[in-house]
DNA sequence: ATTGGTTCCTGCTGGC
DNA sequence: TGCCAGCAGGAACCAA
C-alpha cells in the first residue's frame, strides 16, 4: 500500500477538493471491504459538510460538521480518485467501491481491488481512543519522534530492526518500503535486532526515516502498481529507491566504484527485505 | 507480553 | 500459448 507518504499526497489532493464542500450523496456499492462499513454508512455521511482533511499514521480523517469524523486506510491497493464536475467523468470502474458526490458536483471514487482497505466512523470525541489510532506510535515527521522515544520503543525487543520499524505501534506510517530504504541510508541491517539499535544507530536511524519520508512526499509518494494521485497522476519516488525492488543491482553509494556493493533479497517474517550483501548481520 | 504464522482479496508475473 | 504457483505496498487475529 500506500504507506506514510502516498496517504499524505491523498490526504492534500482530498482536501484541496473536499474542505468546505458537503456530501450530497455517498454510494457504498459493496456491503463491507476489509471490514462491513459501518451502520447507516451512507446516510450519516450525507448532507454533512467536510471540514478538515487530516491524516494520522496511514489512516485518513475526514472531519465533518456535525462532529463525525470519517476515517480512512486504504490498505494495499485502495486508492481515492477525484473527478472534478466540469471534467469528464467515466463510467464506474471494476472495484469502485464507494462513491460520494460533492455539492459543487465533483465525484470522489474510492477504487481497492484487494479490498483490504476500509471506513470506519467515529466522533471527535472519540477519535484519539479508536482502537486503529490508540495504539499508534509517535509521527515520524513529528517532533515527538527523536533517538530517545525510538530507543525505548525497541528497548527489549529481540525481533529484527526490521520487524519492528514494520509495528505501528513503534512508529506510525512506516510501510515495507520505506523500512527497506531508511535502514540502507541508516547503514543497519534489516536483520539486527532491534534492541542493539538504541545508541548511535538510532541517532543515524531517525534522520534517515524522516528523510526518506520527505523526500517522498516531496515526489508524490511512489507508483509501483496501484497507487496514483487524486487527479490520476503518478508519484515518482519509485525512481529514487536505493535497494527496494532493486535485487543484484550496485549501491548507489559505491556503484562507481570497481567491485560496488549490490542489492540483495531475502525474506523476512514473509516478507521481501531488500538490504546490501556487504551490510552486517549480527544482532 | 512478545512473536510468528495465517488470513482476508484480486491480479500479475515467471517458470514450466 | 496456457496454466498455475507464488508474490504483492497492510495489519488484525490467533496460538504458542
């Protein structure tokens, strides 16, 4: 999916659209995605006006006038498509699942193939104990995530830096990824254990992470398979990944040299780890 | 309390 | 060319 950067480039091209514009009409056309949507769905969503667009972790919120806030993850493939109404509007595609319609006419389209993406509604009240959100470790483009939180975050840990930089619960919007790409710039493998991180390879580690994630957002997120903009366009980080998706390639910081460092795959906890064959192993 | 394995769903790719 | 196993950006759930 979508991690931090590409729910943040969603987040900005919602809410040049739908701040300030009321929902006249919502289209749940499949009963449940990850999980059933929530009773009255549609018709507590209609004739609410949006307020603001926010974005914790990779969840989407969309607060409303009445004090509900809609919130959003668009799992592994979802994504928000936005037709504006002076423009043209194609048929519905295959896995549209929700549609809403705005009162300057614009179309919002939330199209998931693997449907693991899901809404949920709550209040304003309520928003910060949500079972998804309570959990969530610091932003890590916020200034409550430095060295120390991270350090005893992974204090103890004896799973992989990997694994755990992948637990929301350490640091929230981190996906596969974007893991892969701050562990290289951070000089750590992906195979150390967690709890030798703290010290001065968390201070290496936090910049990278942060970094990685600006720089993202600054490309538009990445467009490997499924993702794209509200507009339709595609991000382009992708082009910048130093190891992820990048198997038997040099490093791109000693790829000038005779004999460069190159990327190598393997597995872990079931999923791909890109990391370099010159990055060290102990825990 | 952690940790690892499984699962939800569809589509694409690579090997035979 | 066709078929099918394996894999894909997430994370809740369950069992150990």
């Amino acid at each position: 999916m979508p991690e931090l950067p590409e729910v943040e480039t969603t987040c900005r091209g919602l809410a040049a659209r739908l701040e300030g514009r009321r929902l006249d009409a919502v289209d749940a056309r499949v009963p449940a995605l990850r999980f059933p949507l929530p009773d009255g769905f549609a018709r507590r969503l209609t004739g609410r006006r949006v307020i603001h667009l926010g974005r914790r972790a990779k969840y989407l919120l969309v607060h409303l006038d009445d004090g509900q806030v809609l919130i959003g993850h668009l799992g592994m493939s979802g994504r928000m498509r936005v037709f504006a109404a002076n423009g043209a509007v194609p048929p519905l595609a295959r896995h549209d699942h929700v549609v809403f319609r705005t009162d300057d006419g614009a179309e919002i389209r939330f199209n998931d193939v693997r449907r693991f993406g899901f809404f949920d509604l709550t209040t304003e009240d309520a928003l910060a104990q949500h079972p998804m959100l309570e959990p969530l470790g610091p932003e890590p483009l916020g200034n409550a995530f430095d060295a120390e939180t991270l350090a005893a975050a992974l204090a103890g840990k004896k799973t992989p830096i990997k694994a755990a930089l992948l637990d929301q619960r350490v640091v929230a919007g981190l996906g596969n990824i974007y893991v892969c790409e701050a562990l290289y710039w951070a000089d750590i493998s992906p195979r150390r254990s967690a709890s030798s991180v703290p010290g001065k390879r968390a201070e290496r580690l936090v910049p990278a992470i942060r970094r990685v994630l600006s720089e993202a957002i600054a490309a538009g997120g990445s467009s490997l398979r499924d993702f794209a903009h509200t507009d339709g366009g595609l991000g382009y980080f992708q082009a910048s990944f130093a190891v992820y998706g990048r198997e038997g390639e040099a490093c791109p910081r000693c790829a000038e040299a005779r004999h460069p460092c190159r990327v190598r795959r393997i597995v872990q906890s079931g999923r791909s780890t890109f990391l370099l064959c010159s990055a060290p192993t102990i825990g």
